[in-house]
C-alpha cells in the first residue's frame, strides 16, 4: 500500500471514530429525552434547566453526527471505495446517491428530511411553543433514521475495510 493510500485509510478511520462518538452520545440523549416526552404546551413551558439540556445535547449531537458524516466521513468513502479524490468536491446530492448505489446507506433522499429538522428546531427554538415542541418530537424522531444510517454504513465499513 502506498503511503497516500495508508494516510487515506487513517483519515478514514478518524473521521470514523468521531462519527462513532457522536453517535454513541446521540443515543444517550435519545434516552433522556424520550422520558420528556410526549410534550403539550403546558408541559413544554415547565421543562427544567436539566431537560433542556437534554433538548439541547440532542440537537447538539444530531447536528455533530450529520456534520462527521456528511463533510468528513461519506467524501471520504466514496474517495477510497472509487479511488477518486473528486468524490470530496463533488455535490452532496451525487454524493449521496452514490452511496445508496453502492450500499452504504439505504435511503438517499431521507438525508434532506434529516437537513430540515436540524434546521427547523435552530430556527424555531423558543418562540413559537407549538412549533418548538413538533421540532424537539421530529428531531428525536429523525435521530433514530440518523443513526440508522450511520449503523449501516458502519456495518459495510466494517464488512468493506474491517474499520
């Protein structure tokens, strides 16, 4: 193996490891945020500091997960799995098709439902309550399409390269 090959696998397994963790503390947060809900208003409004947190740390390591994944660890796949660098500049859309194609993840177009609620919670928290409570059930909805995602690509990881 050259040099620039073994440096690739190692940037590879890095961006791994980070996507790992975050999905690791994403699962953690689904958990404390699950005995929050269901949410109303009226349960909404009296949250403590402890549950926003929760709240907060979920959409945290949503965010972490989907960034990892999306501008570090699915280039880079596709970049060794091809041996095409172009892979790391190309549109995420080709990207993501891409990897549906060759197996690493089932669904390409759930990534932009996965894109909204992310969004969608930054920008609604905490004014409209009604709209903060649908994005905090989305959020920890989609959270579990995420790391589905993230748990197939490892698995043909681990089956492609033993990562």
């Amino acid at each position: 193996m050259r040099e620039r090959d073994a440096f690739e696998y190692e940037k590879l397994g890095m961006f791994f490891q980070q996507a790992s963790r975050h999905a690791q503390r994403l699962e953690a947060a689904r958990l404390r945020v699950k005995k929050i809900l269901p949410l109303d208003e009226r349960r909404y409004e009296s949250l403590g500091l402890d549950e926003i947190e929760h709240i907060d740390w979920l959409h945290y390591r949503f965010t972490k997960l989907q960034d990892t994944m999306g501008r570090k660890l699915f280039p880079q796949i596709m970049a060794l799995y091809e041996m095409d660098e172009e892979w790391k500049y190309r549109p995420m859309r080709d990207l993501l098709n891409r990897l549906e194609g060759v197996g690493f993840i089932e669904q390409a177009d759930i990534w932009d439902e996965l894109r909204k609620v992310r969004n969608l919670i930054a920008h609604e928290y905490e004014t409209d309550p009604q709209r903060v409570i649908a994005g905090i059930e989305s959020l920890y909805r989609f959270s579990e399409d995420l790391l589905r995602i993230f748990n197939q690509c490892s698995r043909k990881l681990h089956h492609e390269w033993m990562v």
